[in-house]
C-alpha cells in the first residue's frame, strides 16, 4: 500500500537519477501536455508533482509558473535546472498534493505529469487541483490509466502490487475521477512508448 512516507522515500530515491531514465522516454508526453496547456503570457500555472523540473524549460518565459513537489531531493534537481536556465518567472516549493497550502482559485491552469496515480490518495490530488483551479480553467493530466480492454486492465490489475513498490499504480480509472470533480474532458492524446499514456485536457466548469 502506497503511503506518504513511502512516496517521499521513493521519490528522494529516484531523485538522483531521474532524468537519466525518464527523460527521454516520458517526453512526448510532457511535450503533448505543454501543447495541450496553450499557455498564455500572463497566465498562472501550478505543476503539480513537478519531480526534477525536466518540463519547467518548456514553458513560456512570460507566464507565471509555481511547481511543487512532496520530494525534497526531486525539486533540489528542479532548482538546479531554474538556477542554471534564468527561469526567474518559476517558484519551486515542497508541498503535498493531497492538501495544498493556495488558496480556493489560485491558478488559470494546473498540470500534474506522471503524478496522480503515484498519490497515495489520487482522489484528493484531483479534487485539490480543482480546488485551487480558476472557474474556468485549463487542467492537463498526463498519467497512465486503467485500459477499457479488459485484457489489459486484467493484467494490469496482475501487476499493480509490483508497480505500487516503485511508486505507482497501474488501476487508476479516469472516468470516475472527472465524473466526481464536475470536470469536462476536451482533448485525449495517446502519448509515449506504445501509447501507454494519455494528455488529457479537462476544463473547470465555470460555476465551480
């Protein structure tokens, strides 16, 4: 069973070689959800989970950016790549996704790459992304979600014990997610290595 602690111990872990691993192979998608996002100059984005930062110098310079993170070490990576790129328009802060410390309506548009289902709770990340989310507001998600082929969503139930010691769950369904946060999906893209991923576009309805 993933718990916080086990999440963080996890992550400080990978934290060392991160990029090494999942540079190369997790870009297409950070590149699909930047595109996806359309940021706009003057816009506030918050990266939820925002790990080593490898998605902060796809941004646009004249946007607001804060990234956070539950792992120290991760986003002592991530500090490196701001101080080394200039990236003045980005704050990093250790925070936990399941309880954020911003306010109701922070935020013109959130993205969370590669996180929600590494929460111990993916629920609560959602539900606290809406939360700080403008009514309005753009929302990307890039994660892996359980199939609608029932043969793979029985082998990935198989092997979500063995994904969930790495830091992961591979029986996350996203209908209910959206369903439950009054979300609307606008764009789904497959992304990654045997299009295993999705870049999932949602909007905050505007009376939220």
């Amino acid at each position: 069973m993933l718990t916080q602690d086990s999440v963080i111990k996890i992550y400080d872990r990978w934290g060392r070689f991160y990029d090494i691993i999942f540079k190369r192979i997790f870009s297409e998608g950070r590149n699909a959800g930047v595109e996806l996002l359309n940021l706009k100059a003057g816009e506030s984005l918050l990266e939820v989970g925002v790990g080593t930062g490898l998605s902060l110098p796809l941004y646009r310079r004249d946007a607001r950016i804060v990234g956070i993170d539950i792992s120290s070490k991760m986003l002592e990576k991530a500090q490196e790549k701001v101080h080394g790129l200039k990236l003045k328009n980005v704050k990093l802060k250790v925070m936990d996704a399941q309880a954020m410390e911003f306010p109701d309506n922070s935020f013109d548009c959130v993205t969370a790459c590669y996180v929600v289902s590494a929460a111990p709770d993916p629920q609560k990340v959602v539900a606290e992304i809406c939360r700080v989310c403008k009514p309005g507001g753009r929302i990307v998600f890039i994660n892996h979600f359980k199939s609608q082929n029932p043969v793979l969503a029985k082998f990935e139930a198989l092997t979500n014990g063995i994904c969930r010691n790495f830091g992961w769950q591979t029986t996350l369904d996203l209908e209910p997610l959206i369903a439950e946060n009054n979300l609307t999906i606008g764009v789904q893209e497959r992304v990654n290595i045997f299009d295993y991923w999705r870049a999932v576009l949602c909007y905050k309805h505007s009376g939220k």
